[in-house]
C-alpha cells in the first residue's frame, strides 16, 4: 500500500531586504531581522520549501559580515528542520 499523500508546505517571501542601513535600523541594529522572522515562520509551519523571491540583498556591497550573518541563519534553522524531520531533540 502507497504511503497516504500529504501536501506540500511552501512559505513565500519576497522583497525581504537584507541591509546595514534601513532595515537594520527598523530592528535595533540587524538588518537580518526581517529573514530571520521568515526563516522562523518556515520552521513554525514545517515548511518543505521556503522561496525568498524578489529583492533579498539591499545592494552587492554589503559588509561580508553581514552577508555571514544571514548565511549563518539560513544553517542553524536548516539543522534544526533537519533535527525535526528526524525527531532528534535539538
């Protein structure tokens, strides 16, 4: 017997602005507030696939460290669905 079909879980998001600027002041200083607030969503609501369409990066010369900064998000929540999927404790 087939396992029974489930659906797929997509979160959406575009226009989510990674910045040293703007965004970062709307938040007390992380820009990547507004990706992290996705991220948590896609975790919430067992997402299998997350789609950040549109503008992401405010501009191509942001500090590196920054830029590791969402990276560095977008690992520790992929391990965590990781865990989840796999019913280990995190």
């Amino acid at each position: 017997m087939p396992p029974p079909a489930r659906d797929i879980v997509v979160v959406h998001s575009s226009d989510l602005p990674i910045d040293h600027d703007y965004t970062a002041r709307l938040h007390g200083g992380d820009g990547t507030a507004g990706l992290a607030c996705v991220l948590d969503a896609t975790r919430s609501a067992s997402a299998d696939v997350v789609i950040l369409a549109g503008d992401t990066f405010d501009h191509h010369r942001l500090p590196p460290a920054l830029i590791g900064r969402a990276a560095a998000l977008h690992r520790i929540r992929e391990t965590i669905l990781q865990k989840q999927r796999l019913s280990i404790p995190p």
